[in-house]
C-alpha cells in the first residue's frame, strides 16, 4: 500500500492482493515515521457504508471505503480509473481521496 499527502487530497494505491484483502475483511495497515517527531499510523478498511469516511487524529487515522465500490473496482482491473471521493470537511474544502489499484500489477498477472 501507497498512501500519498498532496494538499487536500489523499491518494491510496494498493495492489490486487490488498484489494482482496479488503473484500476479505482484512483491514490494510501502515505506518510513516517522521524522523524522531512523530509516527503516523493508518488503515483501510471496506465498509458496508454508502461512502468514503475518514476518522481518527492526524497521528492515527482510518478509513473506511464502501464495499461495493470496491467489488466495482475490482470488475474493471485492470483499469488507470480509480475511485474518487470527496469527503466534506468543517470550515474547509473537501478532502478528495483517490483509490486507484496499481495498473503495472494488473497487467502483469494477466501476462503472467
């Protein structure tokens, strides 16, 4: 899993086998040190809900991507379109959050 922070977007880019084991229930975790001032910790869970929610602080956050996006998803592989979402935030824009299944891997277990 890749997770990237750009502005008010946050990008998730996983392989086929994670993308398995989010429809398996099998919540993918991660973690990126800050050099010795904090850890940041995340995971990704599917989820029956209808959207994409985010939760959690800034130094441990989850969230939750809906099932059935997923599945859909998954029918597409491989695809370069991902999934898009955008989570309303108080008094700022939304945060839009990118999920996209690593294309190198797709086509290179249908090749394989």
């Amino acid at each position: 899993m890749r997770v990237q922070l750009e502005d008010d977007t946050v990008r998730v880019r996983i392989d086929e086998d994670e993308l398995g084991e989010l429809l398996d229930d099998i919540a993918l975790l991660g973690s990126t040190a800050f050099g010795k001032a904090f850890t940041m910790r995340y995971s990704i869970d599917a989820t029956d809900g209808p959207v994409c929610t985010l939760s959690g602080n800034a130094h441990e956050w989850r969230m939750g991507v809906p099932r059935m996006a997923l599945r859909d998803l998954l029918s597409r592989l491989p695809s370069k379109d991902g999934l898009v979402f955008d989570i309303p935030g108080y008094d700022t824009v939304a945060t839009t959050v990118r999920f996209d299944v690593d294309v190198k891997d797709s086509l290179r277990r249908r090749k394989g």
